[in-house]
C-alpha cells in the first residue's frame, strides 16, 4: 500500500528538491540541509538546521526526523531531541536540530544529507483508569534491572 503525502518546496530550493531513500528497502528518506551558506557547529554545541520543505502528514501518522548512523559513528552528529517528532497537523518548514557530539568543529554545506524521515503510523489508543495493575516479573524495578 503506498502512502501520499503532499510535499512543498520552499523557494529557492530547486538544487536540493529531492527526499530519496538510500536502498530501496531503507525506513527512512534523506533529509538535505537547506542553508544558504556552511554551518560549524562546534562540540557540545547544537544548531537548527532548515530542510526547505513543509509536510501534509495524513491524520494517523507521524514523521520522525532521526539521526544518520553514518553521521553519528564517523563525526558525533545527531538530532538533539531524537527523535523529533512531526504531527500531522503542523504545517511549518521542516528543521531539525543537530548537536555535536564529537570532539571537532562538524561544517555542514548545503544539500549535505543531515538525518532522515521516518513515517509511522500511530495506533487508536484509549487510556483505562486502574487502582492496580497487573504485576510481572520486573514488576517495578527501573533502570538496570534486567542486567547490562
């Protein structure tokens, strides 16, 4: 089943108008970097980077803008609030916000593939009230409790 989804391109984007996949079977669309000069972002620094684009998501859907792994593994880039989250009913320019992690000055051109789009459908769900709830094995243990 294929999904539409209406895109617009804001002006002055023709050289980078393009969100494509990097196989055919990847989750996730490129997303470029729709600046108009280089950005550093220095490390433990973050900026806002615009992608040039605005989403029709349908209702029942979400996008997520997630980190590239290659990004990530090779210079400490990811996305700050990963992931972050698009509602179907916003309809403002897409950005994402990357932070360094890493322990050099990241330079991004433009139309430099900076995270990646994921579309996922969002179950109905309905919250029950409960005085007690069912107890498991971890019951309420947290942090570390099934081992490392």
């Amino acid at each position: 089943m294929t999904i539409k989804i209406e895109i617009e391109w804001l002006t002055g984007n023709d050289d980078i108008k393009s969100l494509a996949r990097a196989t055919p079977h990847s989750a996730g669309f490129d997303l470029p970097a729709a600046i108009k000069k280089s950005v550093e972002i220095p490390p433990s620094s973050f900026s806002l980077i615009p992608l040039g684009f605005k989403l029709a998501i349908p209702n029942g859907l979400e996008g997520q803008i997630r980190p590239r792994s290659g990004l990530a593994i090779d210079s400490g880039i990811s996305v700050l609030n990963s992931p972050g989250t698009i509602d179907s009913d916003y309809r403002g320019e897409l950005k994402a916000i990357l932070i360094n992690l890493g322990q050099n000055t990241f330079t991004i051109k433009r139309g430099d593939r900076i995270a990646q789009l994921v579309i996922s459908r969002l179950p109905n769900i309905t919250f029950i009230e409960s005085k007690i709830l069912s107890d498991t094995t971890r019951s309420s243990s947290g942090f570390g409790s099934t081992g490392s």
